[in-house]
C-alpha cells in the first residue's frame, strides 16, 4: 500500500493484527519506519461500512474472479 501526501510518499504494510485494551492494535511500517496503529472499534465499524458499499464489493468480487486479488501479495512473498 502506498501513502502520498505532502510530507512525501511511503510505503504502507501491515504485519500484524491483535486485539488491544481499547480496540485493534496493527503493527508494520511506513516506509522504513516500524510503525503501530490503534483502531478503536467505533473506527473499525467505519471502515467495515466503506468496504460494504457495492462499489467496493463489486470490485473485490472483480478482483477475486479475474485473480487479482492476492496477486500482489504473491509477489511479495
């Protein structure tokens, strides 16, 4: 995953996803830096939402039919 922004472009990835005291604790990096993400569970029922709206889930579904899906996590690997 990659952010842009004004302070610069990173590369975004997750390793690790546990639940924490107060909600979702992700660890990973941002471009070269580790990196720790705390997501409330208010946060994550937000981010749920977006993913179910149809646009979204009609490009998933194009992406697990054409194979796209897990085709950039094989390259990682």
């Amino acid at each position: 995953m990659k952010v842009e922004s004004q302070a610069g472009s990173f590369v975004l990835s997750f390793e690790r996803m546990e639940p924490g005291e107060e909600g979702l604790v992700i660890t990973g990096k941002m471009g070269v830096w580790q990196a720790t993400t705390h997501m409330s569970f208010s946060e994550f029922l937000g981010i749920l939402a977006m993913t179910l709206r149809p646009r979204i889930l009609v490009f998933l579904l194009k992406a697990l039919v054409t194979g796209r899906l897990f085709a950039s996590r094989r390259k990682e690997e």
